[in-house]
C-alpha cells in the first residue's frame, strides 16, 4: 500500500519532510546498477537485548539494511530460498542479496522490473505489492495496487511470462488491492483485498480470492470468501504453512505508536465460498519491541525448525527503517 500518513501525528520536522516529498511529482526512482547495501544488527527490544520472544515467536536475529541509493525504499513484499533473499519494493525495485548466520550481505543486485502494468515512469504503474513463488519452476507473481493486476516473470526477472486483471478485482481500491497473495503448495493462488470488501459484507470483512490455479492463464475464476483482521488492522502478507494453515501480518497506522503489526494463524483448510475466517493471534509487535510499517512475510525450513522473515516498508521517509527480522515458528 502506498500509505497515506495522518500528517497531524507526525513531529514537526517529519511533517514537513513527509509534505516535501509528497507534493513533487511522484516520479519512479530506479535503482543504480552498482549495488551498495549495509547491515547492522538490531535487537528485538531496543533497551532489552535479553528478550528474545514475542507470542510463539522466537527472535533469531534482524538487522537495519540501508543505501545511500535513492531507490532503495518501501518494499513491500519478500521471497526467502536458502540464503537468497527477494526484497520488491512499491516503485517496482528488486534488491536481491544472499546472506548467511554472520549477517552480512554479499552478492547484491540491484534491479528494476522489465515488464508491468502502464508505462513504468511513475509509481502507479509499479506499485508492486505481493509477491509469490512457485518452488518448482522458480517463476515468480506480483500483485499490482493502481491497477488490480497479476504479472508472472521468469526466475531471474528478465521478463514478464504472463498478466492477467481479473475481473474479480476490478472494484477493489487502487490503493486497497492485492496486497497479499500466496500460492498454494497445491498450484492455487490465494490474494487477500487489503481494504476490499466482499460486495454485501460488514465493514470488518476483506475479501478473499481463491484462484484454481494460475490467475494469468486461462481467466480462471476464483472462489470467494472473507478474512476479518483484527479491529483497526489491514493485511499486508500472508504465506502457507506446511499443514496449509495460513500466517497472515496485519498492520495498523496509529498514534502514539505509529506502525504496528500482528501475525494471526488463519486456517483456510477446507474453506467454502462465502465463508467468513478469523484467525488466532501468535504474536503482537508493538512497543517496546521492534515495530515499523512490515509488510513482506517469508517462511521456510531450516533443520527441524519452521522459521519466519519479515521486511518493513519504510514509506521512503527518514524516520521510518527497513528492518529484516527472523524468527523461529514455535506453534
């Protein structure tokens, strides 16, 4: 989501840095092709490095990730494989990198989408926001804000495979659309509406998109049914479990904390259409503990342990961070 910030809960100085920048022409920035990206290691709770759990998490380790590049910025979705890292941001940005226990990023590169909905020149027509891998082929999915659209690319992101809008997308917000979108291990494809609502449902409802496969191939129509987050809470990613439950981040914009997120556990097994899920709460990121705009989730295994990343967007605002935490699934 390119989050529109509550200016009055600003500080002064953001404020006025946060109007600075909004009110230019919102131009894409491309990333240099001569990639340069820090890591310094943060803790879970700033002031208590010996806390090392939130809910049925178990912090493993994070770190602040920066660049003096101007295209390094708002991402928003993630892919974890081993130790390589896809970090996509919301102008269309792909940072790839491969890090290992110490920390340390190396084998960084920097790149911009080839192919996406418009003309690539603003950042409505690459306001990227879910991101989804099929193990199998390496293709990749990217779920398009502005537009309501799907892309499929190639593994390495040299060009675009496929698009679709589907239909039953069309009336979702520009700037509340497919904000998170999962393929299933089954070959189905899964897209939440951030802010979209099933047509007839409550307020609290976001709806939910269940394609039987490939939503670029062949208009496949979807099976619907609704996800309610918690009170004030809009999901910003979802992945797939191994048992095919669901972790779903949600996030909040409120003060005095700014951003909050949640992570609730969503059971979709066995869902029908026009039922309506709520999920179990497993951890809660609030202050005192590390807490940013997050909106990328990435799970995998390693060993006997399920462990689970998360990136924040930053909103390309100074006082705002791009965190990469890791946790240990304990569920």
């Amino acid at each position: 989501m390119r989050f529109r910030l509550r200016l009055f809960a600003l500080p002064p100085l953001a404020l006025a840095i946060s109007f600075l920048t909004a009110s230019g022409k919102d131009l894409r920035t491309p990333l240099d092709n001569r990639p340069v990206m820090d890591a310094v290691q943060v803790p879970l709770a700033p002031g208590d490095p010996a806390r090392h759990t939130v809910g049925r998490l178990r912090y493993l380790g994070g770190v602040r990730l920066t660049s003096p590049d101007l295209g390094f910025s708002g991402f928003s979705a993630l892919s974890v494989v081993g130790d390589r890292f896809t970090m996509l941001s919301d102008r269309g940005n792909l940072v790839r990198f491969r890090m290992g226990s110490d920390w340390r990023p190396f084998d960084i590169r920097f790149a911009d989408l080839p192919d996406g909905p418009g003309l690539g020149s603003v950042k409505g027509d690459r306001d990227s926001e879910s991101l989804a891998r099929d193990p199998a082929t390496g293709q990749f999915w990217i779920g398009f804000e502005s537009h309501n659209a799907i892309y499929r690319y190639d593994p390495g992101f040299t060009r675009g495979l496929g698009d679709a809008a589907p239909k039953s997308m069309a009336r979702w917000p520009q700037n509340g659309g497919p904000e998170s979108m999962v393929r299933l291990s089954d070959g189905r494809f899964l897209v939440i509406g951030e802010t979209a609502r099933p047509i007839g449902g409550q307020r609290d409802q976001r709806e939910v998109l269940l394609f039987p496969h490939d939503p670029t191939l062949g208009n496949p129509q979807p099976m619907r049914f609704a996800y309610v987050p918690p009170a004030h809470y809009d999901p910003s990613d979802a992945v797939q479990l191994p048992d095919g439950r669901l972790l779903v981040l949600v996030r909040r914009f409120a003060v005095p904390s700014l951003f909050t997120v949640k992570i609730e556990l969503v059971d979709i097994r066995g869902v029908q259409p026009g039922q309506v899920l709520r999920g179990t709460e497993i951890a809660d990121l609030s202050p005192p503990l590390q807490h940013d705009n997050f909106e990328g989730l990435a799970v995998q295994r390693e060993g006997d342990s399920l462990v689970l990343w998360m990136v924040s967007d930053d909103n390309e605002q100074w006082w705002q961070q791009t965190l990469l935490l890791k946790f240990r699934l304990d569920l």
